[in-house]
C-alpha cells in the first residue's frame, strides 16, 4: 500500500464524514486508524484474481413498484421529529 | 403474586395465558415488579412503556378471548431492541443524535409482535448505532450482565440478553451485523438466532450496515427462539433484500432427531486465541451431538484470516454511508451553536455520535474514498465472496457447523474500549457468517469456573434454519436446564 499522510488524510476524512475532531481526537483516531488498516492490510495475500466482489448475498435484483405517493398521511407525525420547523417544512440556519 | 412466572418460558406463560391459568396484566405486571427489582444493578432498559404495556395487556386479553390473538406467544412481555422503529415510542440506538426520535411507524417486526398480541414492556440499551462488542458504546448507561455484574453482558445486542438473562421480559428482540445477537447470548446465557439474511424485514431497523444487517429473536430457549423467529419472517415489500420463503415451521424440528446429522468443526476455530474452557464447552457439545446419533469431525474451513478485514472494511464503508442521514435536519439532536447550513450539520454530528461510531464512519470513508477504494473496499468485496466459497464447500460435506460465539467469557466492564482492534478481533467466530449471509443460534453451554456462561454456536446453509434448530434442540434437551443468571437462591422468586 502507498505511503499515507496522515495530517491531509485526516482533514480530508473530516471533510468526507461532515464530521470534526479536535486535535487530540485527531491523533488518536490516526493512531488507531493506522493499527486497523495495517491489519487489515492481510487482504493483500488474498489472491482474489478473477473473483467477482460480493456486495449482496443472494443475487436479488432491483426490485420496482408503481410510483404512487403512500402514507401521504404521516407528513406531520414526520415533521414532528424535526429539531426546528416552520409552516410545515424543515427549518434549517441560512444556506447562502 | 407473580413471582413463580418470570423463570418460565415465553411458550410456558403463553399456554398457561391461553388456557385463562393467568392474565397478560399479571404476566406485565409481574415483570415490571422484577424490571423494578433488577434494573438498578443491570440496566438493560433505556426506556420502559410502564402505562402502554398495562393499558395493551387489557386490549389483548380480550383479543385471545374473541379470537384475534391466538399465536404462540399471544400475552407475552417483551423487550425490543433500541434501534428497532417503535411508533410513538423513543427510538434512539442508544445514541445522542437520536435522542427525541420517535418513530411516526412501527418496524416490519414489531409489527408482527403487536400482530401477534405480544406485549412490549420497552427499548433495550445497545452499543451506539450497533457498533460494539460490549454495550459500552452506548451514549446512554452502562449495562451490566446478571450474572456478575461486574461484567458487560456483550454487545451490540447487550440490553436485550441481559433483560431476558435477568427475566425482565419473556423474550426480546435484538439484531446481528457480526455477532451482535449471537455473542450477547452467549455471554447472557440465553439463546439467540441470527436468521438468514433476507427472511425478516429490515424495514424499521436503523441501518448499520445493510447487506449484513438482520433481526432476530433472543430468548429463553431454543423453542421460544424458534417460533418467533417463524413469526418474524416474511417477504416484505419494504425490504427490497427481503427474500420470499417457505413458511418457517420448526416444530418437527424442536423434537432434536440428529440421527445421521452430519456436523463439522472448523479446526481454526480451536486455534490459538480461545480460552480453554471455550474450547471444553466446545468438546462437551461435541459429545453430545454424538451421543444424539449426529457424527463429528473436525476439518478445515479455510480463510478465517481475512475475515475480520473484509467484515470490517465493508461494514464501516456501508456505515459511513448510511450514517450520512443524521444531520440534525429531520430529527433527533441538532447542535445549537451552528449559524450556516454546514456548520450545522458538522457540529450536529461532531457532537452527536460517540468515538467508536465517529472511528467506524472515518474508516469507511477512508476505504471508500478515491485511491483507496481499490486496494480495501472491492478487496474486502471480493474476500467476502472467497469466505462465501469456503462455507460453500463446507456445507457441502456437512449439514451444520459448531464453533464458538466467542473466544472467551464477558469482559469485566470497562477493559475492552481501549484497544479496538483487539475487540474487532472477538468477533471472528460470528462475523463470517453476517458476510455469507447464513443463520446461526447461539445456545447456552455451560458455566465457567468463574460464573460466566459459554455459549455455543451452530451454522447452517443459507436458508436452512430448519437444521440448526435441530441441532440446537437436540443439544438442549441432552444438556438439561441451564442455570439462572441471578443465582440459584433467588431462582423462581423476586
């Protein structure tokens, strides 16, 4: 595996996850990340030529139905769930 | 009144509710006297529906009178796990970001509980969004397992199989994305079944990681366990994933006949790493499925060294994803310091999920991410499906497979969070079988020296339930009455 930078990967994972650390958190979750990754580097040996990747156990396929509102009934039991709200939508601070 | 119920089974209280010995409020209120009893030491609950489960145990009692009710478990209290949607009733999978959720809808399989007229008493505590092997990571308390409570009941699973081990409920809800049902009973001494993926409905289940994810029953024996699992499963149209099944009847099978079963022990699985009296707990049950007339031997299953890499990898990659959602836009925690849309959401998340959920999501999105995704994210997918060829030949020569739930007993509370991998590495025995797709049960074997239980574990084939319940029976009946959690003395009373 590539040699990784751990201080840009780290800022970069922040930015991927919407989620910020402080800079003791930083460091830990790095150290921990890296014990992880260097075990799970063990994959490498694997010799997975000509092997299909597995996401799904069984082969199901897409599965439809109509495209037809249901439950319209639940918007307000939904909206009541929101931590802010107004004349029955979202509430979010300002975006631009 | 009441205290002669709480060690029987969820079958036993049934019949004797459906032959009018008992009424379901007696069966509420009895274990709502013992929740008051054990909750203060255990605390397998984050919330208790004192008022709804009393108020519900009159409606059902007239439903099993006119007829509506009248499965196998009609009247019976029980626990549901916290991250499984409960309408009207708080729903959090033991996480901040979810504190305030309540479910305008009920999950697929509390759907069929309430159908079936049984009684749900509350949510059980659970390792934040399931990630965890001993219930710690829960933002909300510390559970204790009733067998010493100086110990953690296992995880993520851990409030459901310690409220039943504790005989706060008759049976419970849980679910498995690597052992989480299977390793919590065995540490509980209670059964559990990891059920085929597919057969029940994820739909209402917060997701953790959604190709391995399943629901599944935990309970007193393996007959509770079997029949509600027969109740729990069914296409859904909600579950795309959802697979279309024979009706799942196991009674036959609760009868223990393994004349000619045939049975393999992965020989890794008695490798170095597992405690000794594991892997006695292990011979003993040997012996017996012998003694039952099944035959034995030890082979080599192969690739259970890249098990936990790609059960890792795939699971944190499907985590990062699915935990996207939680923004503080439509529910739960919203931070109150943000001023734009953004900062918002960071600070929601940065301030609502827990180490080990923040740890799971950096590490999908680092495998996902772009230069990466190669070397571990399709290399965990492709793994995964040589660990699959390898359960494929082996179910080929066996019906059944036996291997522990775990390497050891219950950690002490408060020893496992520090080293990550090293508890990452405890699931080793269950998580194949989440990244194949198979069902597995979890059955009590026996005690350690120090007072904890040992479980063991049986694997079928996909979709063949019908086998592992056989082989569970047939272990059960010839091991007896396992003992109870909160010892001998106080056994049958409260």
């Amino acid at each position: 595996m590539k040699k990784i930078s751990w201080d840009e990967t780290m800022e970069y994972l922040e930015i991927l996850s919407q989620i910020s650390l402080t800079e003791e958190e930083k460091q830990e979750t790095a150290g921990e990340l890296k014990k992880i990754l260097a075990y799970m580097e063990k994959l490498e040996e694997l010799d997975t030529d000509g092997v299909e990747p597995m996401s799904h156990v069984f082969p199901v396929q897409n599965v439809f139905r109509e495209d037809i509102v249901e439950r319209e009934d639940q918007w307000e039991a939904l909206l009541e769930n929101a931590p802010q709200k107004k004349e029955g939508q979202y509430l979010v601070p300002k975006t631009v | 009144m009441g205290e002669e119920y709480l060690t029987w089974t969820a079958g036993e209280l049934a019949r004797k509710i459906r032959k009018g010995e008992i009424r379901p409020s007696e069966a509420v209120e009895a274990s709502l006297l013992q929740i008051e009893r054990m909750e203060p030491q255990i605390g397998a609950f984050l919330q208790i529906d004192r008022e709804g489960a009393l108020a519900r145990a009159e409606e059902v009692e007239q439903g099993i009178r006119s007829g509506k009710y009248q499965g196998p478990f009609a009247g019976v209290p029980a626990a549901v796990k916290d991250n499984i949607c409960t309408k009207g009733m708080e729903t959090t999978c033991a996480s901040r970001i979810l504190s305030g959720f309540y479910p305008p809808y009920d999950a697929c399989a509390v759907e069929k509980l309430k159908e079936a007229g049984i009684i749900i008493l509350g949510k059980t505590n659970m390792d934040e969004f399931a990630m965890g092997s001993t219930t710690e990571t829960s933002a909300r308390k510390v559970t204790k397992n009733p067998w010493n409570t100086g110990h953690v009941p296992g995880g993520s699973s851990g409030g459901s199989c310690a409220a039943v081990a504790a005989d706060e409920c008759f049976i419970a809800l849980g679910s498995d994305t690597g052992g989480s049902i299977r390793q919590p009973s065995s540490f509980c001494g209670v059964t559990g079944i990891k059920p085929t993926y597919g057969t029940v409905s994820r739909y209402g289940l917060i997701a953790y990681a959604s190709s391995l994810d399943q629901i599944g029953p935990i309970g007193k024996d393996v007959a509770d366990c079997a029949r509600m699992l027969s109740l729990l499963a069914g296409q859904d149209r909600r579950d795309s994933t959802s697979l279309k099944r024979e009706t799942l009847d196991f009674e036959e099978d609760l009868a223990g006949d393994i004349r000619g079963m045939k049975v393999g022990i992965p020989k890794e699985y008695l490798d170095e790493g597992i405690d000794p009296e594991v892997r006695d707990a292990l011979k003993k049950t040997m012996e017996i499925l012998k003694e039952r007339g099944a035959s034995v031997e030890e082979f080599s299953l192969g690739m259970t060294e890249y098990v936990i890499p790609s059960y890792y990898i795939i699971a944190s990659a499907e985590a990062s994803s699915n935990l996207a959602r939680f923004d503080g836009v439509k529910y739960g925690y919203r931070s109150p310091h943000a001023d734009s849309l953004h900062e918002m959401y960071k600070m929601t998340r940065s301030e609502g999920f827990g180490t080990e959920v923040k740890r799971r999501i950096f590490l999908g999105s680092f495998v996902l991410s772009s230069g990466y995704y190669d070397a571990y994210y399709l290399k965990a997918l492709k793994a995964r499906a040589v660990i699959k060829e390898a359960f494929d030949r082996a179910f080929a020569a066996y019906d059944v497979l036996l291997g522990p739930a775990a390497p050891q007993t219950a950690p002490k509370i408060g020893e496992s969070l520090s080293d990550p991998l090293q508890m990452y590495l405890g699931d080793l025995y269950t998580a194949a079988v989440n990244l194949a797709g198979l069902p597995a049960i979890s059955v009590p074997c026996t005690v350690s020296k120090a007072g904890l239980p040992i479980g063991i574990q049986l694997i079928g084939d996909c979709l063949q339930e019908k086998k592992i319940i056989r082989a569970a029976a047939a272990f059960e009946k010839e091991r007896g009455i396992f003992p109870k959690a909160y010892s001998g003395t106080k056994r049958g009373k409260i």
